[in-house]
C-alpha cells in the first residue's frame, strides 16, 4: 500500500512541475496578449484625439479662409451676421471674431464682454497665415482652441473651437480608472487632459503611446500602468490556472496508471505463462555414492519462455509463493512428472522422486488432496514419492503441518527436511516433525575438507539421523573429496552437479538408463566372471 502512495505522491510531483510549465507560459502569454491589446486601444484612443483636434482645425482654418475670400472681414454688422450663421453651421465652432495686432479682441460673435485681454500672441511680420492658441475657458479637462487666419493688414479672424470636441472619450472601461491621456499644441500647451495616473510614479512599468500630428503641431499621449492591462486577462487566467489543475490531475492519473501497470502486467504475464505450461520440472539424479547407482531424481522447477530462455526458480519462486500462485504450478509440475517419468518410474519401482513444497502447503489438506490425485492411479506409487519442506523457513503452524504430513506419510510418501542446518528448527523441530528423511544443506558439504567444524556438523547430522531412524541425503556435492568423505561417513544418497546437474526429462531418461546399462554391464561382467570359474 505504501508503495501505492509512493507511486501516486511521485505522480503528482512530476505532474505539479509538469503543469507549472504550461501555468507559467499561459500566464506571459495572457500578460503579452492584454499588453499588446491595451497598446492597441491606447493607440486608438490616441488617433481619435489628434483627428478630432485635427479635423476640428481643419474646419475653423477653412471657414476663417472663406470668410476672407468672401470679404467678410470686419466688425461690420452684417459681417458679424455672417459669422452667425458660419458657428451655427459648424459645430466645432463656439466663437468668430476679429482681434488687432496685439492679439486683442475687437469683436466677438456671439457678443462676450471686452475685457481687453489678448486672446492670441502679438502679429508677426514673418508668421504664417494660420496661428493656433488656447484660451482657458475649459470643459471637462479641455480647453477652447483659438485658430487665427492673418488678413494681412494687421488683424486676424480667429475661431474658438469647442472645447466638448475634444472632452468626453473615456477610452475602454478597463482602462477607465487608470490611464491618462493628454493633448498638447507645441510641446508644453496643454489643450486637453483626462486621467491622473501618472507614468514616473511606476518607472519603466507602464504603458506609453505618444503620436504626434502631421498637420499641426498636435502631440497625443496615452499612458497607462501594465496592472490596468493584466486585469483584462484575469478571467482567462483563471480558465488557465483551471485547465492547467485539469492537467494535474491527467498527468496524475496517467502517471499512477503507468507505474501500476508493470505491475499488473508482471501478474498477468505470470498467470498466461501458468496457463502456457511454461512452468516445466527439471529432474536432478539422486545418486548412490557406494554403488554408482540411480537412486532417483529431486524434481526442480524452471520456466521455459516462449523464446527457448530457461529461468531458475530463485527468479520466480518467491513471487509465486508470495501471490499463492505456486499451488497451480505445484499441481502441474507433478502431473507432468507423470507424463514424462512415470514408464521409467512403472519399470524401475526403486527409484524415488522428490517434490519440493513450500510452507505454505502445510496450512490446509488440499496438498494431500493434490498428491492423491495426481499419483493414485499414476505409474508413479506413493512409496516412490518424497515430499521435501525446507527448514529455511518456518512452519506457522506446526500442529497442523504435523498432521499434514502424518496424512501424506500414511499413503506411504514419505517426507524429507530440505536445507537443514540452515534454518532455526534443531533437533526439536526435527523429532517433533516426525521426518523419514534429511537432507544436509550444500553449505555443509561446500567446506568439507577445508573446515573440520563443518565436517565436525555433518558428522553430527548423520549420528542424529541414524539415532532416529532417518534417511540422509547430502546435496551440493561438488567434489571427489567430498564423495570420499560421505562415504567415510556412511552417507549414500548424494547429488550435486559433480553427477549432475538438473535437466529436462527425455535427458533424465537417457542418464538412467545409461546407469542402469553400466550395472547390467558390471552385473554381466561379474556372471562372465562366474562362467569363467565355471569353465575352469
Ligand atoms: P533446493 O530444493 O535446495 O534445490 C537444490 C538447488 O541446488 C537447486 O537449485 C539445484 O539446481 C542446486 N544444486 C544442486 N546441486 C548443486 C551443486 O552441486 N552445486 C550448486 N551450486 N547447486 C546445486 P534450483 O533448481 O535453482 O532451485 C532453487 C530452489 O528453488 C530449490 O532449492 C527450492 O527451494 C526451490 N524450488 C525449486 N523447484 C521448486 C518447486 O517445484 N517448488 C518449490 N516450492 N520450490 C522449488
Ligand atoms: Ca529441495
Ligand atoms: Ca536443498
């Protein structure tokens, strides 16, 4: 289960970093995308006041230039009717008058009081026709604009233009609160502005359009800070910070399914390879050290792949004792055992055969279950049967697998203690079992010849299973020393890879029946002997 939250916290890390990537590019990509839209809207804010300001002097100039052409320019009565009528059909235009050369009215339309206040810059000789002032009448943040036309003889007709052309655009509501706008004529004439924030207050971070007019001397900005901009894009980042949490959790999902499924595909491979037959016995000769003579074999697994590779059971056997998937595999590899040796067994009734249970057979009688029917009515007989439980590891219930056992004796198999001296049972464990037969682990027999402690055990194993009428068989047997010494010692039952090694029934066959040719041979060799004596 641990593992499980491993997996999934593991998971979830490398999803969280994952998703961070798409969060963080989401995000510069909304901040660039509502920059550059703001940008836009700036600019666009910033046209409309230059046309408008442009557009407004456009009009002023050509109807001062057509008063003038029209020699409508005096002070006259009738003139000044004519301006009337020029302002009603303009509605940039609030005022036309005539001023001196100093800039002073000398008459309004619509009738102002003279306060003799100059409205425009002293006439220059050299200036142009066309002159631009600001009077600070104002409206909403805009000043009237004076637009003058020269008559050239020391007046000029002047327009004021309305300041409400220029006052009253918000620009887009997002940017309402926070940007400011201003118009200039020149550099430092203010003609209008909107909005109080202010660029130097947040340094470099702000938003700044600056266009300029190619008619008049006409300068837009438009500021605004970057957060006004940002704040546009706050929904859709919140869609983003979602899709990317929906990320997550796909990764995660993913990632949890992809560190199970080895898992879960190990399992599935395992129980296809059971239902295959994959899982084969090996046969090792049980040799007899005295005689040179088969005794019998101990049945060992391996797992044949379907592309020829034959594993040992140190890769698999704990795994499939661990999943409880060696009681399958336990009922197959004896019945195969049938199929593949049983002739040799039906012809050769001395020979034994060893089975190798796990304690986990020891915990209910379907084990004997399992021996009854497959060997009953098999050419193997229960007396050539024996079932090996290693010491390595503990029985849980010792009472029960007593019981086991003493069933599986009673149809004449017989039982032997595997691995012993490598296990914690001892010599109680052993009598309290109730074993026909033990087999010295291959540790002991490894030192025989270079340790005399270990000689010294094996000496003691064998006084032991003599003192209790128990059959001894020793493994691991690599040497010709270690045969001499078995032998010294009263042991007869050996195998070890100095036979030989485990291999495949039609092999096994072949090995027994290559012995059993040698005896009759030996047997022949001693009757010639006889006929000799005979003939002598
Ligand atoms: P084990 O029952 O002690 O089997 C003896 C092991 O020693 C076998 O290894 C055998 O190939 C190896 N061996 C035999 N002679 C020599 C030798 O001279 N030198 C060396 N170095 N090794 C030798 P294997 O076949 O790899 O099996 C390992 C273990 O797997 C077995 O130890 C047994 O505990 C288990 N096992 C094998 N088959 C089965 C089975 O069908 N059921 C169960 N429950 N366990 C099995
Ligand atoms: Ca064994
Ligand atoms: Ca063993």
């Amino acid at each position: 289960m641990s593992q499980r939250y491993f997996i999934f916290f593991r998971a979830l890390a490398v999803a969280l970093v994952v998703a961070m990537v798409p969060l963080f590019a989401a995000n510069s990509i909304l901040n660039q995308y509502a920059l550059s839209i703001a940008e836009d809207e700036m600019s666009s804010m910033a046209e409309r006041y230059l046309e408008r300001a442009e557009s407004s002097i456009s009009t002023a100039v050509s109807a001062l230039q057509r008063l003038d052409r029209d020699d409508i320019q005096t002070c006259s009565l009738p003139d000044r009717k004519l301006f009337q009528r020029v302002i009603l059909g303009a509605g940039e235009i609030d005022a036309i008058g005539l001023v001196d050369r100093m800039g002073k009215r000398m008459c309004n339309v619509p009738d102002i009081e003279m306060n003799g206040e100059a409205i425009l810059p002293n006439l220059r000789p050299d200036g142009p026709l066309v002159g631009i002032g600001m009077l600070n009448r104002e409206f909403m943040g805009a000043r009237a604009a004076v637009v003058s036309w020269d008559l050239r003889d020391g007046t000029r007709l002047f327009a004021e233009i309305t300041p409400a052309v220029i006052a009253g655009d918000p620009g887009p509501a997002y940017l309402r609160g926070f940007r400011r706008a201003e118009l200039r004529l020149g550099k430092d004439i203010l003609w209008y502005e909107i909005g109080g924030y202010s660029s130097d207050g947040d340094g470099d971070s702000g938003l700044r359009v600056v266009l300029t007019s190619t008619q008049y001397p006409l300068e837009v900005s438009v500021f605004a800070p970057k957060s006004a901009a940002y704040q546009m894009v706050g929904d859709l980042k919140i869609v983003a910070a979602v899709a990317c949490a929906g990320l997550v959790l796909l990764l995660v999902a993913i990632g949890v399914w992809f560190s199970w499924r080895p898992e879960n595909e190990a399992h599935e491979d395992f129980i296809a390879a059971i239902r295959r037959g994959e899982f084969i016995p090996y046969y090792q000769p049980v040799v007899d050290i005295e005689t040179g003579q088969l005794k019998g074999c101990e049945v060992l697994m391996r797992w044949r792949r379907p592309n020829g590779v034959i594993v040992s059971p140190g890769q698999f056997m704990e795994y499939a004792e661990r999943n409880g998937y060696i009681f399958d595999m336990t009922r197959h590899l004896m019945r195969q055992t049938c199929i593949e040796v049983g002739k040799l067994y039906e012809e050769n009734p001395d020979y034994k055969i060893s089975i190798n249970l796990f304690a986990g057979h020891f915990k209910d009688r379907e084990v004997v279950q399992d021996l009854k029917s497959t060997y009953a009515d098999s050419s193997i007989s229960y007396q050539q049967i024996v079932v090996e439980v290693t010491e390595r590891y503990p029985l849980e219930d010792i009472d029960l697998a007593r019981k086991i056992m003493a069933e599986i004796q009673a149809l004449g198999i017989r039982v032997a203690l595997d691995d012993v001296g490598t296990g914690h049972g001892g010599m109680a464990y052993l009598q309290k079992l109730g074993v026909d037969i033990i087999k010295i682990d291959k540790m002991f027999i490894d030192s025989i010849g270079d340790d005399d402690s270990s000689t010294t055990i094996v000496d003691s194993m064998v006084e032991l299973a003599d003192n209790l009428g128990m059959g001894i068989i020793a493994e691991g047997i690599e040497k010709q020393e270690q045969v001499d010494r078995l032998i010294e010692l009263g042991v007869t039952a050996a195998q070890g890879y100095f036979f030989a090694e485990p291999m495949p029934a039609a092999q096994f066959i072949e090995y027994a029946e290559e012995l059993l040719a040698k005896e009759a041979e030996a047997n022949d060799v001693i009757i010639d002997d006889d006929d000799d004596e005979d003939a002598a």
